[in-house]
C-alpha cells in the first residue's frame, strides 16, 4: 500500500524512508537548483488518521491520538508536504 502512495507522490523518483514503519513515514528528497549550490528538499510525512467514531481520516485535527490506532483498524491516511529552500 505504502508502495503505491510513494509512486503516486513521486512518480518514477526512488524515496529514501528515514524512520521505521511502525506509526508514521517520512519521505524527504533532495535536489539542487539549477546551476546553484542551492538545495531544495521536499519532505512527505504520512500517518494513520482514524476518527473517535472509528471512521478513517486524512484530518490530523480529527483524527486519535496514531497510538490507539491498531493495525487492524481501517484508519485513513494524513498526508503532510512540506518544502524547503
């Protein structure tokens, strides 16, 4: 699953993962600009996200706490971009 969400945001780039997946996944990629030595980076954080009622989520405001979300439950995604320059 995680595979496909990494292809979808990507496209053909091959991500580096920094942490386990155990309740969350960063994706950060790195790439100069143009002809500087300037670096951008684009970080991609996705965690489970599943409402009190049970219902999954892509809302961090409306989703439990990522501990009380097994992984048998059908928790939605909340996707995070962020970029730097």
């Amino acid at each position: 699953m995680l595979n496909k969400i990494f292809s979808w945001i990507l496209g053909n780039k091959k991500p580096s993962v920094d942490s386990q997946i155990t309740d969350s996944v960063t994706v950060e990629q790195k790439q100069a600009v143009g002809n500087t030595s300037v670096t951008a980076s684009e970080r991609i954080t996705i965690t489970p996200g599943l409402t009190e009622d049970g219902l999954p989520t892509a809302n961090a405001e409306a989703s439990i706490d990522r501990s009380q979300i097994m992984a048998t439950d059908d928790y939605g995604f909340i996707i995070d971009f962020e970029s730097f320059v």
